[in-house]
C-alpha cells in the first residue's frame, strides 16, 4: 500500500516536472514567435490584442491548441494570423498559456 501511494506520488512529480518543463519552452516559442508584439502577460508586451495573462483559466488546452493551429477557424473575424509552428512547438505554446492563471 505504502509502495502504490509512493510510486502514485513520484509519477505525479514527474509528470508535474515534464510540465513544467514543457510550458518553459513555449514561453521561449512565446518570445521566439514575437507574440509580445501584441499580447501582454503580466506587464510585458503590447496591448493591441487579448491580454493572456490569465488564458490559462478561460479556455482548456484543447481549444488553445486548436486555436494556435487555425486562429480563423475558431473565431473568423479576429486578426491573429495563422502562425507558421511545429506540432512540437503548438504542443509547448499550448502547456505555457495554459499555465498562464
């Protein structure tokens, strides 16, 4: 029972760890893509579109997901473009602003 509880527990923090590990990179694909040329987080950035600074709490993964793959699908009238990222870096663009609470 002790050794369940306690393997529960160290998979949990390595799961939390690769988490972790992951929304630091898309901080860096954040940064990287010059999304601050229009989004704040925090007191960073340009206000000329949607403050993230709290995404994370508004929209699930899935949808920000979906939403960095194909803004125009989500929501046709709005004037993100249609970035240029990798799976792997929608995948960490997608654990950063999650994270963003």
């Amino acid at each position: 029972m002790i050794k369940g509880l306690l393997l529960m527990l160290l998979l949990a923090a390595g799961a939390e760890a690769q988490d972790s590990a992951l929304a630091a990179r898309g901080q860096s694909v954040f940064k990287d893509q010059g999304c601050y040329g229009c989004h704040t987080v925090g007191k960073t950035g340009t206000p000329i579109a949607t403050d993230l600074s709290r995404i994370g709490t508004k929209h699930d993964q899935a949808y920000l997901g979906a939403w960095l793959r194909d803004p125009a699908q989500q929501k046709p009238r709005q004037h993100m473009p249609k970035l240029k990222l990798t799976e792997a870096e929608v995948q960490a663009l997608t654990a950063y602003l999650g994270s963003l609470r």
